[in-house]
C-alpha cells in the first residue's frame, strides 16, 4: 500500500471524525437527532473504494477507542464499544466495504441512481444487518424490538443516502480517486 | 490539542500501564456476561465508581456525562424486561450495562492517547506476517489526528468564502455545495502528503 493511500484512509477517517463535531439536527418528531456521521462512512467507501473505505473506518474506530469524542455527541473512548448500540459502530467498516464494492463495481456507469444504489446497500442495509442483531442479543430483546426501535434512524438516514450518492458522483467527475482517467486516453 | 477524553493526574491506576488496563476492562466485559445476576451487576458497577472516583481522584461530572449517555438505553432495557421477563432480570442488565461503560470511561480518562496508540501497535505487530507493518499503521493515526482539526478548518474556510459571496449557508444544497470542494481540496492535500512523506523516506520505514 502506497503512503498516498495511508493519507486517504487517514483522511476519511478524520472526516468521519470531522463530521461527528457537527451539532445534530433534532428533528421534533424523533426521539434521536440527524446526525452527519454515517455520511462519512458512506462517503469513505463511495470516494475510496471498498479496501480504502474499509480501512479509513476501522482506523476511525481505532480513534475513538484510544480516546477522542469525535462520536456524535461528543462521546468516545471505550466505553462505546460495549454499549447497546455497539453493533452499529462495529458495522462501519464493512459498510464502508459493500458500499465501496458497488460503487467499483458500478464505476463506469456512476450516476445518482447508481450511486443511490450503493449508498443504501452498503450504507443502511448493511449498518442495520449488524446493528439489529447485536442490539437484540446485548438488551436481550426480540429481532423485532430491536428492528422498531433502530426504524426511527432511517429517515434520516435515507436523507444521508442522498445527500452522499449526489457528493460521490460530483467527487468523481472532479478527482476521481477509485480510477485514475487515463491521461493518453483522453488527451487531444 | 485538547481534541482528548483523558484527565491528567496522578494516581496509581494513571501509572498503571495501558495494557494492563486494557485487559482488565476486557476481562470485565467477560464477566459481567458470565455472572449475568444483580449483585454481581451492582458489585462490578461499585468497584468501578470507587476505583473512577476514590483510586483515580475523576471529577465526578466526568462519570455522570458518561452515565447519561447511557440513561436513555439503561432504562429503556430496564423497561422491557419489566414488561417481558421481571424486574430484576431488568435491574441486572441496566446496572451491567452502566457499569461496562463507566469501567471504560475510567480506562479512557486515565490512559493517554499516544500511550493507547501504542498498544494498538504493539497489537498489531502479528499482523507482520500478513505483510501489514504496524509503524505503517502508527503513521495512519498520526496521519489521522492531525487531519481532523485541519479538514474542520478548511471547511470553514470554503463557508466563509462562500458567505462571503453571498451563498446561503444552510440546509442540504449548501451541504453540498460545501462538501464538494471540501473534498476536492482535502483529497488533494492528502495527495501531496503522501508524496511529501514518500520524498523523505516513509515508504520505506
């Protein structure tokens, strides 16, 4: 692995972290407020590609574990990755991956839609397999309860989505990072 | 930078090394979950607050923030096992959970980032044989934590130039119209750090 790509991985991880400073948006109607942190799980793997992505995540959580609150919230430190809702934090990286995966995979023909597509998968859908499942085991509830009470999340979540295939698709056309344009290729 | 959760001062568990802590803390994960019973819950979760508060000298403010943190899931766990199983399975689960956290808090705000970056490297030294060199991977977070005030501030900056001409500063389209060239700029100066790096010798290290 070349340094250049230490310093994107070293990168998204400190705009995951960046991105978690941002107060959250309470929304009236939820009890949890939007918060742009998952944007950055989503964007690591939408910009990097998925072995960049995975790493530049498991390197956030490597931050918050030695003691920066740079979780939403201000919150940090160990005492996370023994919550409740520690599944959702251990889901990042491979979010990150299966998002970073189809956006490769996806590459050539990278639009919104298809961007949309990765975003969701990878971004919600696989945050939510890891994190349900995790929280039913830890508060000893039902699938189900533990599926309810995380529904309140998706909203915003879907927002996130957006908000992140429409920057993944406007990043690629200014300084694609997953494939380099081929310069001879594209020269007069 | 005061980007950090530890609490400077001098105490025997501040001296304690990293590792040590970190074990204990894991060893405690395990059995909370062994003895899953309330006076084994409450026993742990006072041990922790004698050794945060009596052995360590925190600032009380410090436990509680973290203790209402965790409130919310506490005493919704507790809620639902008093409806679906009993009150004591409850009891015991909620007061586990807040001593797991707070156990975590107090190795957190006793241990210093480079002396727990350290251990991660340490931790990582097996990783040799798959071919990843852990002083790689000790660049990666210097790398990592000195990108984190400096991605803040360029997104201040390209705001303020933003506002500057008279560009609207909230909601989702001024969301992205700041993200994008924060990200430009950004993956460039990542770009150039990593030659810069490279140039003095660091893919080598």
């Amino acid at each position: 692995m070349k340094t250049r790509d230490l310093a994107y991985i070293a990168l998204f991880a400190a705009l995951t972290a960046a991105l978690g400073l941002l107060p959250a948006i309470p929304v009236a109607a939820l009890p949890v407020p939007i918060t742009a942190q998952t944007l950055g799980v989503m964007l690591a793997g939408a910009v990097l590609g998925a072995r960049r992505g995975f790493l530049a995540l498991l390197l956030f959580l490597v931050l918050v574990a030695v003691g920066l609150p740079v979780l939403s919230g201000g919150r940090g430190g160990l005492a996370v990755f023994v919550g409740p809702s520690a599944g959702f934090l251990y889901s990042w990286p491979v979010a990150a991956l299966v998002t970073g995966l189809l956006v490769e995979l996806l590459w050539r023909r990278l639009n919104v839609v298809t961007a949309l597509v990765a975003t969701v998968v990878g971004g919600i859908g696989v945050v939510y397999a890891i994190g349900i499942p995790f929280l039913s085991l830890y508060a000893d509830t039902s699938l189900a309860a533990a599926a309810t009470g995380s529904l309140v999340f998706v909203p915003g979540d879907l927002v996130k989505a957006v908000i992140a295939a429409v920057l993944a698709v406007a990043v690629r056309r200014a300084y694609p990072v997953v494939e380099r344009p081929r310069r001879a290729a594209t020269a007069p | 930078m005061t980007l950090a959760l530890y609490v400077p001062r001098t105490s025997p568990v501040h001296r304690l090394p990293a590792g040590v802590k970190l074990l204990v803390l894991l060893v405690l994960g395990v059995v909370v979950f062994v003895v899953p019973t309330l006076p084994a819950a409450l026993g742990t979760l006072l041990a922790v607050v004698l050794v945060g508060l009596g052995a360590a000298r925190l600032p009380v403010g410090l436990l509680l923030r973290q203790a209402r943190a965790v409130a919310v899931w506490a005493a919704a766990i507790f809620v639902f096992h008093a409806l679906a199983t009993d009150v004591l399975t409850g009891a015991a689960t909620a007061v586990r959970l807040l001593a797991l956290v707070l156990a975590a808090a107090v190795v957190t705000a006793t241990t210093r980032v480079t002396a727990l970056v350290a251990v991660v490297e340490r931790l990582c030294a097996p990783l040799r044989v798959f071919g990843v060199r852990p002083a790689r991977i000790g660049l990666a977070l210097a790398m990592a934590l000195r990108f984190v005030p400096l991605v803040a501030e360029r997104a201040d900056r390209i705001r303020e130039a933003q506002a500057a001409r008279g560009g609207r500063v909230r909601g989702p389209r001024a969301l992205v119209r700041l993200v994008v060239p924060l990200l430009v700029s950004v993956l460039q100066l990542a770009h150039t750090v990593g030659e810069a790096l490279d140039a003095r010798g660091a893919d080598t290290a």
